[in-house]
C-alpha cells in the first residue's frame, strides 16, 4: 500500500461476472476513510472513492459488483457504480481503419487511391450494386449522430461500430468477448425468475444424463444438467428435444461459471437463431433445412447434384451441424471466432454459415462417395479456415436472392425481456402432449410390468428359501439329536464338576465377606478423615480470603486517602490561580470602567461649555443691543424735543409707522410659525425619547455599536451647538440692523422743513412719544418671549443630552 496508508480497516472483493469467480479486484479502506481498489494481480490501483474532507466509514458491494454503498463520516450516504468507475479501464482500444480518400475535382483511379490508418469512429460506405467505381470522402463524425439509435446499447456500445471491428479484426478481443456477447444479445438478467427455475430441481427427464452423456467433469455435467432442467422448466418442449444437451452443452462450457448467463444465453439462441426449429418436432426442421437446400442449390449446384445422386439429404449435410452448433467440427478458438460473427448478425447468417461450410469443403466432399464418409465428415474437425468460412457467409449474405434469403422467412433479433422470461410456444403443442402422454403411458407399463415380474421373482425366491428351510430343519433335527445325548453325557459330568465347586466358592464367599468386612470398615474411616482434612482445607482457604480482602481494602483505603490528598494538593493551586485570574479580571473592569468614566466627564464638561458659550454670547450682544436700543432712543427723544420744523415729517413717519406695524405683524407671524414648529419638535424629541427607552432596553448587551453611536452623538451635538451659536449671533446682530435704519430715519426727518401749524406741535409731540413708547414696548416684550423659548429649549436639550448620551438619533432630530 501508499506510504500515506498506515491502517486498514475493511476489505472487500469486487465481483465480477467476467472474471470465472477469481475476483481479482480488492477494495481496501484505510484510516484515511479513502477506499482504493486495486487489481491483486498487477497490484495496480484502478479507482478510489472518497477523500480527505468526506471519508468513508463503512462500505458495501452489492453481490453482483454493480454498485457500491458508502456511509460518510459527515452521516450522508453515497452510491457509486462501478460501470462508470470503470469505464475507462475496460475502455477496449480503439479500432484501426483504413480511410479513403479522395482527391477532388478528378476521377479517382486506383492508383491514386491513399491510404490512411486513422483510430476514432468512421462510417461505412453503403456497398454499390455496379461495376461502377464511387469514389467516396469518408469523413468521421466524432459526434455520432450517423449512428441509429437502435444499435445502441445501455451499457455504451454500438453495434455497427462493432460489427466494423469485427470485420476488421475477423474476432472480438478475448478480453471483452463475453462483455461484448452480453451486450450483442442484450440480456436481462432475471436473476429472480432463474432462481425460481432452479429451485424446481432437476427436471425428471435429465436425472439420467450421466448415462447418456458421460462427462467427465462433475461440475460441468452438474451445470449441464441444471441449465437444461431451467429449459425444460421454462418450456415443455425442451424436455423432450433429444439434441438440446448438444447445442447448450459448448455454452454451458464456456459459462460454467455464471449460469445465469449460460441459460440466457441458450434461450436467446434458442428464439432468435432456433427459429421455426420446432414446427415439425419431434422431426428435424424440414423447413429451415430446406431454406439450406435452397440456398445451397443457387451458389453450388454440382454439390447439391452430388448429394441427390449419393442420397444424402440435409439431414444429414445440414443438420448435424445446426444441431451441435458446428462445436463437433471446430476448435474452441474457431467456434468463438465464428459466434462472434453468428451473434453479430441477423439470425439467417447461422444458416447461412452451414452453406458456406459446404461449400468451402466442397473438394472433399465430391470425392466421397459413401454414406458412412458423409456422416463422418460432419461429425469430425476437418482441415478448413474458418475465415474463410465466414468471408464465404458475408458473400452468401449480400448475393442471395430476396426470394430464398432466409432473412425474409426469420424475424429479426428479439431479446429477452427484463424480469419475467417470455412465453416460449413455437412448437406443435399437440404433437408434445401426444408424446408426453405416450412417454408416461410407456412409462406406466413399464412399472406395471416391473411390478409383475417383481412379484413373480419374490414368489419363485418364497419357494426356493421354503424348499431349503425344509432341507434345513431335517438335518438340523438330526444333529440335535445326536448332541442332545452328547450333552446328556456331558451334563452329568459337569454336575459332578459343579457339586465340587460350589464347596469350594462357598469357602471363598466366606473369605471374601470376612475381608469385605475389614475393607468397608477402613474405607470409612478414610472418609470421615477425607471429609475433616477437607474442611480444615476449608477453613483455611477462607481465613485466607478474609485476610486478603481486609489487606485490599486497607490497600484502597489508603490509596483513596493519597488520591484525596493529591486531589486537594492540585486544587490549592488551581484556587489560587482561580482567585488571582478573577482579581486581575476585576481590577481590568475597575480600570475600564474608571477610564470610561473619566472619559465621560470630560465629555460633559467640554458639551456644557460648548453649550454655555453661545448663552454667554447672547446675554453680551443682548447687553450691548439693549443699550444701543437706549442711546438710539434717547437720540431719538432729543431730536424729536429739540426739532419744532419736523411737523410735515410727522405725516411720513405715520406712513413709516404702518409700514412697520406690518413688519412686527409679519414677525409675529413667523414666530407663531416658530413656536408651532418648536412645538412639533418637542413632540417628536418626547416621542423619539420614548421610543429610545425602549430600544435601549433592548440593546443594552450591543456595547460596541453604542460606542460608534456615542462618537456619531458627539457629532451630532457639536453640529447642534455650532447650529446655536450660530442662531444666537444672528438673533444678536437682527435689532443691531434694525435700529440704525430707525435713527437714519429720524435723522432723514429732522432735515424735512418746518410747514404746519405751530398749534399742532405739542399733540404731534404726544403723539410721537406714544408711538415711541408702543414700539419700543413691543419690541421687548417679542425679544424677550423669543429668547426665553430658544433658552428653555436648549436647556432642555442640554438635560436631555447629559442624560441619554447614547441616543444620538434624538440630538439629530
């Protein structure tokens, strides 16, 4: 094995049908849970299953060697087949063709002719009926489409592709022959209905086979008689057909080691290439002899002369041969060649075969003259090439007439069907019942006549022993005569004899109870000292016992102590660490913690001066505009007293006045706009405030996303604050503008010449001051409403953020 293999945990044997039953070909499954198969004899690895990431922990072969069932460690379950494991080793070579090609544009010569030896699939060129050389580019079609699909096999092969083989090479390779044979006649394989032909037993016509035909292999003779009784079984007619033994018998030679195969292989033969063999049972098939006779009277007329004038009829020039399957007149090698081709073709070519046998031994067979010469030459091996022979079958196959071909009187191949054997009835069933009924009324008589003659034997046998028992018992009465007084004789002897020893066994009885006595008294007293010794033993055996258990539970006591101690000793430390781990643990999260905390102190301090920063700003820019807003207004009171020619401003400055006073209505306005909008932002703050309170309930174990969060609510709330700042500086810097604007007016007023009435001065004055007083009144009251909600709001915000830091999605809202 790999030096990576370093344990083997299962070995299987893969089956093989093609093998006789070696199965060279060994499934070993190491630790490594890959199973590699490999062929015992080359110690060659042909294929493996499994791997590294999904191994094997146990496998199984189905008993045919079909499939293999793997279980995975991961708990999946694989099933392989082992036909495509192996298609690429029991690939057969690929075939050599000789191709012709064809040089275009001219007419092709023989002497222009190229040849080209080239492997892959070729077409064959359809023959031409002329003289006519057509001269064709054979071009190969790789993918195939050429081919019919009734040709093709289940198990790959093609049968054009092998019949081109076959005609190149003349025979299939020994190696795939059976493969190839199987494919050709498609067997099923029935493997239930054989069993249930074999369990019938051996049919009762083949019981004396042995007689008939003696084989000298048990085994063979024992399949032989097994296949021909699955045949019989199969079809009544096979029971009674005297020639069956030879035409299976070189199969069953051949298959001796699957006979699954062999009988299949028989009844195939049997329907397709035994076509109408039966019609005329229990004659031969005068049919099928004369479709020879035929034939044979088209392609050899002086033959078929010579047979008529020497009264040889097919029966015997045809027959012997059909009926053995030529295996009387080949060799092994050469019955295989020319079945390579019988099971390639129609089954005409079969009969085809025997006509062309005739004529290729033609030359010996005008020279015999003799009925005797005839039946030996087709009951012997005779000097001829069985290429040939077939060469011949090909040409009687493409030059016979349509009207005597046999392959218009025969069907074509049909195979066996899957699961149940077909009905097999091509035979006179009348004339089988006839000699059926024949065969078990002379077999009747036959015992009837046994039976009499049995009877007459055994009285004849009664009168024979009665006669010498006669003859017995008189000379027996003679001789008992004769010693009954020799034993009178003797028996007063032994009387005599007798009185004398019974004086002396009486003497002996004597002796022997007095030693009897003696004997019964020391056995005694040995077993009663047996029995005290034995119960001491007793005794002693169990004080021993007692010792020793009370040494070994001392001995376990002591040690349970030592591992208790060892126990304690090795917890000490383990505590020790324990209590250390757990203090260094606890002072990491103090340390964390107090940084987390220092950390969020710095954060509020620097959020709360961020935020206090731009409420200072506001409380300066409030200060510095109030007093602005004062000094302009005194400026504005001076003017107003110190100037009387400002009357026809007066007019103006009403028009100014309501212009203004649509200003503030517009101000007001917006701030109601504000404060609306200032009223739905706190709902929604509250709203999203509940609704954080409830996420954060939730989230609390997400300690790394509200870290991230913490850092986009830092964002967020600088945002905010720049936001304010920036809000703040513009609502410091809105009355800053608006003020100059009113002094340049009033400074604009001032300049206007003096044109009413002097009388109207001191009202126009009151006026004026009224006017100022509202304004300015208006003004502070709107200021300060505006900047008292901004100051509530961002102390709410400012709470809200001190509060719940980890809600970054409120600040942003």
């Amino acid at each position: 094995m790999p030096t990576k293999v370093r344990a083997i945990r299962h070995l299987e044997f893969l089956p093989d049908s093609f093998d006789a039953g070696s199965n060279q070909v060994l499934g070993v499954l190491s630790q490594d849970g890959i199973m590699r198969f490999v062929n015992i004899q080359t110690c060659k690895l042909l294929f493996e299953i499994g791997s590294l990431d999904e191994g094997i922990s146990s496998s199984a072969i189905s008993p045919h060697g079909r499939y293999i069932a793997s279980i995975l460690e991961n708990g999946s379950l694989n099933i392989y087949s082992v036909q495509t494991l192996t298609k690429e080793i029991n690939k057969p070579p690929p075939p050599l063709v000789k191709v012709i090609e064809d040089l275009p544009k001219r007419k092709v010569n023989s002497g222009d002719l190229k040849m080209k030896v080239t492997s892959g699939r070729v077409q064959r060129p359809a023959k031409s009926r002329e003289n006519k050389i057509q001269a064709r580019i054979l071009k190969q079609d790789l993918t195939g489409n050429f081919e019919n699909k009734e040709n093709e096999f289940s198990d790959g092969l093609n049968k054009k592709r092998l019949q081109i083989l076959l005609k190149g090479y003349g025979e299939y390779p020994t190696k795939y022959r059976m493969f190839i044979w199987r494919s050709l006649l498609q067997l099923p394989e029935n493997h239930t209905a054989f069993s249930n032909l074999i369990d019938k037993g051996i049919h009762v016509a083949f019981l004396n086979l042995q007689k008939k035909y003696p084989i000298k292999s048990r085994k063979l003779l024992r399949v032989l008689q097994r296949t021909l009784s699955a045949l019989a079984h199969w079809s009544a007619i096979f029971s009674d057909t005297p020639y069956l033994p030879l035409l299976a018998f070189p199969f069953v030679k051949l298959f001796q080691n699957n006979q699954l195969i062999c009988f299949e292989v028989v009844a195939t033969l049997l329907i397709n290439w035994c076509q109408h063999w039966f019609e005329y049972f229990p004659n031969p098939p005068i049919n099928i002899l004369s479709m020879i006779e035929n034939v044979l009277a088209f392609h050899d007329k002086e033959l078929l002369q010579h047979f008529i004038n020497h009264d040889i009829t097919s029966q015997l020039y045809a027959w012997p041969l059909l009926e053995t399957v030529f295996s009387e007149v080949l060799t092994r090698e050469e019955w295989l060649k020319l079945f390579d081709n019988v099971f390639s073709n129609h089954p005409s070519f079969l009969l085809m075969t025997v006509v062309a046998y005739n004529i290729c031994s033609r030359a010996p067979l005008l020279n015999c003259n003799l009925k005797d010469d005839f039946e030996f030459f087709f009951h012997h091996r005779n000097n001829l090439d069985i290429s040939a022979v077939i060469r011949e079958v090909y040409r009687l196959m493409d030059t016979t007439p349509a009207d005597i071909h046999p392959d218009s009187m025969l069907d074509v191949f049909v195979a066996l069907t899957k699961g149940q054997y077909p009905v097999f009835n091509q035979y006179p069933k009348f004339i089988a019942d006839y000699q059926t009924q024949e065969r078990e009324r002379i077999r009747n008589d036959q015992l009837d006549s046994l039976r009499e003659r049995q009877v007459v034997e055994d009285m004849q046998a009664e009168v024979d022993q009665q006669r010498v028992e006669d003859e017995g018992w008189y000379q027996t009465q003679e001789l008992l005569r004769k010693a009954e007084e020799t034993r009178r004789e003797m028996l007063l002897q032994e009387e005599e004899k007798m009185i004398q020893q019974r004086q002396k066994l009486a003497a002996v009885k004597r002796e022997l109870k007095v030693k009897e006595v003696h004997l019964q008294d020391a056995a005694r007293r040995r077993l009663l000292q047996s029995q005290q010794d034995q119960r001491e033993m007793e005794l002693r055996r169990l004080d021993d016992e007692i010792e020793r258990k009370v040494h070994m539970r001392d001995r376990e006591i002591a040690a349970t102590a030592k591992d208790l101690e060892m126990r304690r000793l090795e917890l000490e430390p383990q505590k020790r660490l324990y209590e250390k781990n757990l203090s260094r643990n606890q002072e990491a999260i103090a340390k964390e913690m107090r940084e987390d905390a220092d950390a969020y102190k710095r954060k509020v301090d620097l959020e709360e001066h961020m935020f206090h920063r731009p409420i200072g700003t506001d409380q300066t820019q409030n200060q510095k505009t109030q007093k602005l807003i004062e000094e302009n207004l005194a400026k504005a009171e001076q003017a107003c007293l110190n100037t009387d020619w400002r009357i026809q401003a007066l007019h103006k400055q009403r028009c100014d006045d309501l212009h203004r006073n649509e200003c503030y209505q517009e101000v007001a306005k917006l701030l109601r706009k504000n404060r609306k909008k200032e009223m739905e932002v706190l709902n929604a703050v509250m709203e999203g405030e509940a609704k954080k309170w409830e996420e954060a309930e939730e989230e609390d174990f997400h300690l790394k996303s509200e870290k991230k969060a913490a850092a986009l609510s830092d964002a967020s709330r600088r945002w905010l604050l720049e936001n304010e700042t920036h809000d703040a500086l513009e609502n410091a810097q809105h009355p800053y503008h608006k003020v100059p604007r009113c002094q340049d007016e009033w400074v604009a007023s001032s300049c206007l010449p003096r044109t009413s009435q002097l009388k109207d001065i001191s009202e126009m004055e009151s006026l004026t001051q009224i006017s100022l007083n509202q304004r300015k009144t208006r003004w502070d009251t709107m200021e300060w409403d505006l900047m008292e909600r901004v100051r509530n709001l961002r102390q709410r915000l400012a709470t809200q953020a001190r509060n719940r830091c980890q809600t970054p999605h409120l600040l942003a809202t």
